[in-house]
C-alpha cells in the first residue's frame, strides 16, 4: 500500500529542506511504489527569489495547493494559514504531514494536522536556543509536542527532547540540509559569474543577511547591526548584503558604509556561490550558519544565541549579538584565522533524505496496510 505523505512548506529554509526529500520519493519511493507525495505551499515568502527561485532551480514539485497567504503579524499570519490548511488536509487524507523547521508554516502545518488527528512527522526537530522571546522557538518547541516522529540533526537535539521528557518516537537521522546543500553544489558550475558580475574575487569579501524579527523589529538592535557590517567594510573588506524584504522595511540605509553593497535577495544557488567563496558570513541565519560551517566559511552570529552550538563549540562561528563592536571584533578575529579542523557534525556523508523516509515507511508502513485491507 502506497503512503500518502503531504509536506508543508512556506519559507525559503522549508524549499531547501524539501527538496532532498522530494528528490528521493522520485528516485526510489514513488508509485508505483511506495511514497506518494503532495505539497502544499503557504504563501509565506512569496518573493520571487525567495519563493518561486527555489522551485525552478531546485526541481521541487509544484505545489497541489498554493494557499497565497502572504504577510502579515505573527499570530494574523499563523491564523490565516490554519483556516486555509484544514480544507485543504482533509481533501488530501494524508497518512503524515511533514513539516520542516520552525517557522510560521512550521507551526500552521502542525497544529492543522494535529487538530485533525493526522500523525505530523518533524524534520530538524530538538533545536532550541532557550530564547522564549523569538517566535521561532514557540514555533519549533509546540510543534516537537505534537509531534509522533521527531528527526533530530545532532545528538543535542536529541537531548533537548529528553530534557523536555519527549522521548518516543525521536530518531537521530543528521541534518537534510547537507544533501540540499551537495546538490546545490553540483548545479552551481555556472554562478561563478554572478561573482564577476558584482566585481567579486573569491576570498577577498564577506556577505551580511539579518532577517529575524528578534533584530529586524527592534530599531536599537537592527541600527548596531548596521553599524557592526559597516565597520568591516571600514576594515577594508567590501561586504555584500543581500537585504531581505522585512529588513529593508525597517532599516536606516545611511547607517552603512559605503563599502556595504546592498543588493535584493538572491537565489539559493547564488547564495550558496557568495558563501562559498566568502572570505566571512556575518548572519543571524540558522541555515546559513550551518551551510557557512559545511562550505569551510567563517561565520559571525549576529544573535544572542545559537541553534547549532556545535558550530561555535567547533571554532567556526562566533555569537556577536546585536553588538556593534562584538560584530566587528568577532569578524577581525574569524578572518585572521587560522581556524581548527572542522570535524563533520550533521550527519554529513549519509543520505539522510532515504533514512527520513525509511523511518516513516517502518513507523507507518504496518498501519496504513492494515487500513487497506
């Protein structure tokens, strides 16, 4: 009996995480076989180069429904999202929902399928920054409680769950995002000229992204942020800030250097190519933090906190804050080096999309047969 499996996706990092796992359901699990997969698209970023970028470069399936929710306030957002979902979910009957992260899509695909009693299985579950005030950790923290299958990226998040007494049902698999990141790797020969067209040679820039609402909606945060990039480009080093919507919303553009060059948001491709021939990554970023690490880039955390503190235990990022001589120290001391050997962290070198879907087959498997017959 083939598994009904619906993946809920709205946020540039949920597009980048699906996609090993949609590639592998084609490759091995698909019918006539035994996964079929449909996706349902939120609307939560629906810029072009955050959206739709990532479906043509990556070969993601198109969405079965694109619910177009769009901005909004937290709770607005979240809400809009559950009203929409729940029609949606019970047209599909999903045997699982597979969410992915913690954003607002996170935690909508969540409790939708929670309320309708539809198992939920987690990708990148057990992270937590012990920051109550972000809500990516209210997001991350009630979806892993109603969760029935939790795949932990490392061995403290598995940790986290006990400590939280979540137990049963938690599988230590690595992180997906490593397999995105080797296939974005093997598509990118061509974005070399992206570095030539903004004037770039590998090794001799650093790249800046602030995106949370923790540093975006507090102007005093946001303004020593800017101040922080500022000073490393005042170092002599060009910085390339690729400013996401809500940031340049928010923020005072004289406060950069001109040594700060802002462009729009990028792909993921050309994204990956700017990171890897960096010289720095000064973020605020949980994906980029880990893809920085994998790609042998530096990273300054512009957060009070960290997800991947393996990262930092390692020597290869560094928290900074919202500080504006903690940014610009931190950037000096990473670009000086040297930096210690990078042991692999995530479960680099497995195919953790396969392991996911293996786990859901041997979990789900016998009781979707059983309803078959």
């Amino acid at each position: 009996m083939t598994l009904r499996l619906v993946t809920v996706v709205g946020a540039r990092p949920e597009f980048v995480q699906v996609g090993p796992i949609a590639r592998s359901i084609r490759a091995t699990y698909a019918p006539p076989g035994a996964i079929e997969h449909a996706m349902v698209h939120t609307g939560q970023h629906y810029d072009e180069n955050m959206s739709q970028a990532f479906f043509d470069q990556l070969g993601l399936p198109d969405p079965v429904s694109h619910l177009g929710v769009g901005p909004g306030s937290q709770g607005a957002q979240t809400g809009e999202m559950l009203g929409r979902l729940d029609p949606v979910l019970q047209a599909l009957a999903p045997d699982v929902v597979m969410v992915f992260g913690d954003t607002n899509s996170t935690l909508a695909g969540a409790l939708a399928a929670a309320k309708l009693k539809i198992p939920l299985a987690h990708v990148e579950s057990g992270l937590r920054s012990f920051n109550s005030a972000m809500p990516e950790e209210i997001n991350r923290k009630v979806t892993d409680h109603v969760a029935s299958i939790l795949f932990c990226p490392s061995e403290t998040a598995v940790s986290n769950l006990a400590a939280e007494g979540v137990t049963k049902g938690v599988h230590l698999t690595g992180d997906v995002m490593y397999e995105s990141l080797l296939h974005a790797l093997s598509l990118g020969a061509g974005q070399t000229s992206m570095l030539a067209r903004l004037g770039l040679a590998p090794g001799e820039y650093a790249v800046a992204t602030t995106h949370r609402a923790e540093n975006t909606d507090a102007p005093d945060r946001l303004g020593q942020i800017l101040l922080g990039i500022s000073d490393v480009a005042r170092q002599g080093v060009s910085v390339i800030f690729p400013v996401h919507p809500r940031t340049r919303a928010r923020m005072e553009a004289h406060l950069l250097d001109a040594g700060v060059v802002m462009i729009d948001p990028l792909p993921h491709l050309e994204t990956v190519t700017l990171v890897q021939s960096a010289a720095l990554l000064l973020t605020d970023s949980g994906g980029l933090q880990k893809e920085a690490y994998w790609l042998d880039t530096p990273c300054v955390t512009m957060r009070d906190e960290t997800e991947w503190v393996e990262t930092v235990d390692n020597g290869w990022n560094v928290l900074a804050g919202a500080d504006r001589r903690r940014i610009s120290k931190g950037a000096m001391r990473m670009m000086a080096g040297p930096l210690p050997e990078r042991p692999p962290l995530y479960g680099e070198g497995t195919r953790v999309s396969s392991a996911i879907l293996d786990r859901l087959l041997q979990t789900l498997g016998a009781s979707t047969d059983a309803e078959a017959s």
